[in-house]
C-alpha cells in the first residue's frame, strides 16, 4: 500500500512538471528544455531553506517560487530573440549551467554531496512523514496546478497562445505583443516547475545535481509527447504511463542502477518513437 | 611567458576537440538542416568501442581505434536510416528531427551506461611521451588532436571542392528539392554524410578517452561546446567551425585562468549566448 502511495506521489509530481511544460511546448509551440533547471531551483530552494535554516516549507515554496519567476523572466527576455532550433539551444545551454550552478557552488549547495535529510512538511504541528497523508497534500498540488492550468489556456490568454503557435507573425499584424505573451506563460510555466520541486525535494529528503540535468527535461518531453501536445489530459496518462512502466524492471530483477538506466533507455526509445509513428501521442491535438 | 604558452596549448587542444565536433554537426547541418543532437550519444561510443576491443577483448590498440571510428560512424548512419530518413519522408520539421534526435542521445547514454556502467573509466596510456613547447606540456594525444583538427578541416574542405560527392553535398546544403530534381540521389549522400559525421564524432570520443578517460555523461559538454563553436563560425559553414571552436576555446581557457577551472564553461556559454543577441548569424557572416 505504501509503495503505491509513493508511486501516486511520484505521479503527482511529474504531472505538474508535465502540465506546466505543456503549457509551453504545446500550447505555445516553444520547445524549451529549461524545465529541469526551474525544478532544480524548487527543489533546491526549499532544501536549503527547510535544512540549513530550518525555515517553514510552505515559505520556502514561496521564495523558490519568487527566485525562480526572477530567473524565469530574464531567460524569457533573452529567449524573445530566438526562435526555433536557436530557443532550444538556448534553454539547453541554461540546464548546463544550472547543473553547473548546482555542482560547483559548493558553499550553498553542497557540490556533488547533495542534501540530505530534507524534512517533511509541518502543518499545523502534524509533520506530514505519513506516506497518505502526503499522498493527500500532492492530490491537492496537482489540483491546484491542473486548474491553474485549465484556466489558463480556457481563457483569452490561452487562446492567443495557441494563436501564437499557429502564426505568431500574423498575430504581429494584428497588434498582439507576442513577445510578452510568451514572456509570461515562460515564467508562469516555470513557476509550476519549482513549486513541482519544492515537493520532490521534501518527499525524496535528498537532493543531488544529478536530478535536474537535460535527461529530466528529456523525460518530461517524452511525458507530454506521449499523451499528447496542447492536451492538458494527456500529459497526466503519459505521466502516469511513464511513471508506472518503469516500476515493472523492479520485478524483472535489475539492480537499482540498472533499472535506473533501462528508464532512461526507455523514454528515450519510447520519445523517438513517437515522433515517428504516432506524432499527435495518445489523445493530441497539435503535433510538432 | 611559460603561463601564457600553457594557456594557449590548452586553448587549442580544448578548440580542436570543439572544431571536430562543429564540422562533425555542420556536415549534418549543411545537408539535414537540424540541429542533431545524437552527437552527445555518438562521441562517447567511439571511446568505448575502444575499451571493448582492446581492454576485453585484448586485441591491438590499433584494431580498436579502427573500430572505435568506423563503429561510431555506422551507428551515426543507423541512427540516419531508422530515424531521421523515415521523419524526412514524412517532411517533418526541423524541430521534430531535432527532438527525435535528443530521444537518440538518451537511448544512447543509457544503452552505453548499460554496457559498460555509467563510472569513470581509463584506456591504457596510448603513447607515453610529452612535448615542450615554448615552455607548454603538451602531451602526444593532445598533438595529435590539434593536427587532427586542422587535418581534417582541410581534407573536408577538399572533399567538398573537389569531388562529386562534395558537390552533391553542397547542392543540397543549398536546396534539398531542387538536387533531388536533379537526379542527385540524397539518401545516398545522406548515408555518406551521417557515416563520416559519425566517424568523425567516433574520433574524437577514442582520442578523448585517450586524453582524460570515459564516461557516458562525457559527450553532453563536447556536444554542446561544438555545436556553440559551429554557431559561433556560423551555421552549417564547414570550414567556418574551426576558427569558431578556437575562439570558444581560448574564451574558454582565459577564463579558466584569470577566475576559476569550475566556472569556465557556464561563463564561456553566458558570454557566447550574449554574443549572439547581437549576431545571430555567427562572427563571420554579415
């Protein structure tokens, strides 16, 4: 029973990352791999904070939340000037130098060690080490984000981003300022990826540089390319395919390494083969 | 004085690496018109293909290298025919390809972490000699790296001038539908192309290996140094690479010297993306 909480956990996890990317990649055609890297700061804002000065968890959530929407925002900036091939570079380039960020800036992060014994939220004095009662605080983070989301691309808004992944220079004419449009829904996507981190960081209560490389942001695409582009629920059955799958090399008998790698092997293998026979994923509407 | 040797012996072995990378992409670039990102999967199959050959199966050093660089280069053409051919077909984008071949990285990482587990490893010293050079260490696999780099500049510079397969390359690189109307057969090259890019990754994956030893993650930062060199002479510029990854790696190696070893390649990036805020299109295009 307990396994399958942590595996709804995990689950709930994924599908904030999943949503949240989704709302970029899908919706408004930018194909960033920035979104480990956001992540990454969640998880490492709310480590720090909750260990080093055993700060609330919920107000860690809020500064990584404010840290990251501050880096998010200025990537955005410089990624306005590029399109395409050029914009993915660009985000690549950013996971490499956060990955570095988080390696080499021992005094804050500590390096390669990691942290360890992040604690589990307090709320109102109930520390919440029960795996269903934690199970119950991600239920609603995923609610939250999934409506956020919805609300999101249901409104105006939304509809002028999946404009913008249509045509962006025939929305110019029409007097839309792109460029803030996707400035905005960059940073708010961005947003989701921290606060998805913040949760990891406290559930798993170890962090370390190798969980926010370019194979995360991998794993995410192959998520929202599985169950589908610019689909809100096909990003949570692709996280939910995705993350059950895996748990099946458990049984077969792999050593943890092992079937920590045959999961990346997998998603890899299932990412490209997606894209070639069946584009539109499960339940999509756009295809790249 | 001697310091100022070093730094640009290490600017140089570092850009040369970068340089074989960037013509290794361009050469795909030029006729595939994406971004393959497979490279950072293809590199590190060339370093331990020569672990296999030489340490497992105890067979010359040579055989191994042989293997390691025609190996790499098969699987740069497998990866062509199962993946991107059937994408061109379909007419997919740039974009697509371009994500399709990060899928192939990842398969490729895992699958080599796999075989050969994702720790560090050694190949046995390849020639134990050192140079000096007004007053720089220079060791004989970094020499040959530098030679390697402007050689196979050159040779790929005359392969494109000179021979009908650098015409067809050319003709595509400057429009894939009108050379097929032509009579140009394109997954022919296609097959040449992805061979000799991966050969060439296969290359430089065996002599870093020699250099500093192997892991699978090792391919992710030459990937993206070369590519950044690539943009930096300017896209799909064959021979435009090679000066490009040179200033990256002096870039590289300055910082290295007058701040800290750790921060080298995030600045060298930071500064690189800055750079193309302000021309897109490389350092030497108008």
């Amino acid at each position: 029973m307990e396994y399958l909480f942590h595996l709804f956990i995990i689950f709930c996890i994924f599908s904030m990352l999943a949503l949240t990317l989704n709302l970029v990649v899908g919706f408004t055609g930018l194909p960033s791999l920035a979104h480990a890297g956001f992540f990454g700061i969640g998880a490492y804002t709310t480590a720090i904070m909750t260990t080093r000065f055993e700060g609330n968890f919920f107000v860690s959530i809020v500064v990584g939340l404010v840290i990251t929407f501050a880096v998010a925002f200025f990537l955005g900036l410089v990624l306005g000037r590029f399109r395409d091939d050029y914009f993915l570079l660009v985000t690549l380039a950013f996971v490499f130098i956060m990955q570095r960020i988080f390696l080499n800036w021992g005094e804050v992060t500590r390096g390669p060690l990691g942290i360890p014994g992040i604690p589990p939220p307090v709320i109102f004095g109930v520390s919440l080490s029960q795996p269903w009662l934690y199970a119950l605080l991600l239920a609603g983070a995923l609610v939250l984000v999934y409506g956020a989301c919805h609300f999101l691309v249901s409104s105006s808004f939304g509809r002028v981003l999946k404009a913008i992944r249509e045509d962006e220079d025939a929305l110019k004419v029409f007097g839309y300022r792109t460029d803030q449009y996707k400035l905005a829904v960059f940073s708010l996507s961005a947003l989701g990826a921290a606060f998805a981190g913040a949760f990891y960081a406290s559930y798993i209560s170890f962090i370390d540089p190798s969980t926010f490389t370019v194979h995360d942001s991998v794993f995410i695409w192959a998520i929202i390319v599985l169950g589908g582009l610019a689909r809100l629920r096909g990003s949570l059955v692709g996280a939910l395919i995705l993350v059950v799958l895996p748990e099946a090399l458990r049984f077969v008998g792999f050593s943890p390494d092992a079937a920590a790698q045959m999961r990346v092997l997998i998603y890899g293998a299932l990412l490209v083969g997606m894209l070639l026979y069946r584009p539109q994923g499960l339940v999509g509407e756009y295809r790249l | 004085m001697e310091i100022i040797a070093q730094i640009i012996a290490n600017s140089l072995i570092a850009g040369s690496i970068y340089a074989l990378v960037a013509l290794s992409f361009n050469l795909m670039y030029a006729t595939g018109k994406f971004f393959n990102l497979a490279i950072g999967g293809l590199i590190p199959i060339g370093g331990y293909t020569v672990l296999a050959v030489t340490v497992y199966l105890g067979l010359p050093v040579g055989v191994g290298i042989l293997a390691g660089v025609v190996g790499t280069g098969i699987a740069g053409l497998l990866l062509d025919r199962l993946i991107y051919a059937p994408l061109r077909k379909r007419q997919a984008s740039s974009l697509t390809l371009l994500i399709a071949s990060l899928g192939a990285f990842t398969f490729l990482q895992a699958a080599l972490a796999l075989l050969f587990t994702s720790s560090y490893q050694t190949l046995p010293t390849l020639i134990d000699k050192n140079y000096s050079v007004f007053g720089a260490q220079v060791t004989a696999v970094q020499l040959i790296l530098i030679i390697s780099a402007v050689a196979c500049t050159l040779g790929m510079h005359i392969l494109l001038r000179k021979t009908s397969f650098g015409t067809a390359v050319r003709a595509m690189s400057d429009d894939l539908e009108v050379s097929k109307i032509i009579g140009i057969d394109t997954e022919k090259i296609f097959c040449a192309v992805f061979f000799i890019a991966g050969a060439i990754l296969g290359y430089v994956g065996v002599l870093v290996g020699f250099d500093v030893g192997l892991d699978p993650l090792m391919g992710f930062f030459y990937m993206v140094a070369g590519i950044v060199g690539a943009i930096v002479g300017g896209m799909g510029e064959v021979l435009l690479g090679y000066p490009g990854s040179i200033i990256e790696g002096v870039l590289h190696n300055t910082i290295i010297y007058v701040y800290s070893a750790a921060w080298g390649s995030p600045i060298t990036f930071v500064l690189i993306i800055i750079f193309l805020l302000f021309r897109p299109r490389g350092l030497f295009r108008k």
